[in-house]
C-alpha cells in the first residue's frame, strides 16, 4: 500500500470549473517554471501537492475557479504583495493578467526550484517583479512598507502562527 496522498479524494465531487481568460504568456511562462521544478511541486493554484511536473504538464482543471478568481482579483491593481511564492505559479497568473501591476513576493525558500524560478520571473518581468528570501515575520515584522499597497495574497507558512501572523499584518496594513 502506498503512502502517497491522493488529494483529489478531499476534493468536492462537484468542483466549479470555468472558462479561464489566461493568456499565451501566462501558460508560456507557467511551462517554463515547470522546466525549472521538473520534479515534485508543493501544491498551488495549477497542482495539487506533490504532483511531478515537467514542461509538459498542464495546469488542471479542478483549479481554474481559483486561478481564474486570482485574474480577476487583481485587474484593478498597482501594487502588490504575495507571502508565499514556491515556484512562481501565482505570481505569474498575477504578473500576466494584469500588465501594470508590479509584485514582490517574499518565501523562505524550501525546495530547490524556488529561487531560480524567482529569478526566471525578475528575468522575465523585470521592475514589475521583485522577491525577497526569508520568512514574513522576518521581513515584515514591525515595518511598514514604503509604498501603497492595494492587494496581499496570503499562502505562506502552513503553521497557524505563521498564519495568523500574516492574516494579521495583512489586516493592519489595510485597517
């Protein structure tokens, strides 16, 4: 008997699935972090946890609604900040559907791939991405930030201290 999860066994039978708006370089670039992971990724808005992925592979279905809530959260944005990178699969969704929003993202950087799909992406983006290594309460704890920011995306430490510590700051920077 294995002891690999399948998580699509907690997922809702009746997942919503939609018409997504990608563009061509979103899933240009989506391939390109997968060439750079070529391996096991920690779940996110394309793969469930610990799917191997290559160049080939595609982000799956039962996750359009949140790659496709993701496009539209952010079409009205400047500025932004993502806790939580891991290998770039947000952080492209958020950098290719809206042209004029800039980015930094900040991870502790666990697994291999993260940094230089970090790099791939400053490469790719240029002033519009921006990434720090470390973890958030590391980074953020007790500062303000020098610019306006007007969306947080929030998926990084899994502990509960972690989150409420990024739920928290989040919430304070907007209240």
């Amino acid at each position: 008997m294995s002891d690999q999860v399948n998580y699509f066994d907690y997922y809702p039978k009746n997942v919503p699935m939609c018409e997504e708006t990608h563009g061509e370089q979103e899933l240009e670039t989506i391939t390109e972090l997968n060439k750079i992971v070529s391996g096991p990724v920690e779940g996110n808005y394309c793969f469930i946890h610990n799917t191997e992925i290559n160049e080939k592979s595609v982000p799956i279905k039962e996750r359009s609604w949140k790659r496709q809530y993701l496009r539209e959260a952010v079409q009205d944005c400047t500025f932004g900040l993502e806790i939580g990178f891991n290998a770039g699969h947000s952080s492209t969704i958020i950098l290719t559907a809206n042209p004029k929003i800039k980015l930094i993202s900040l991870d502790i950087c666990r697994y291999a791939y993260t940094l230089p799909c970090a790099k791939h992406l400053h490469e790719k983006f240029k002033d519009r991405f921006g990434f720090t290594k470390g973890s958030s309460q590391e980074i953020l704890k007790g500062k303000k930030l020098n610019v306006d920011l007007d969306f947080i995306h929030v998926d990084g430490g899994h502990g509960l201290n972690d989150f409420y510590f990024d739920i928290d700051w989040s919430e304070k920077k907007f209240s």
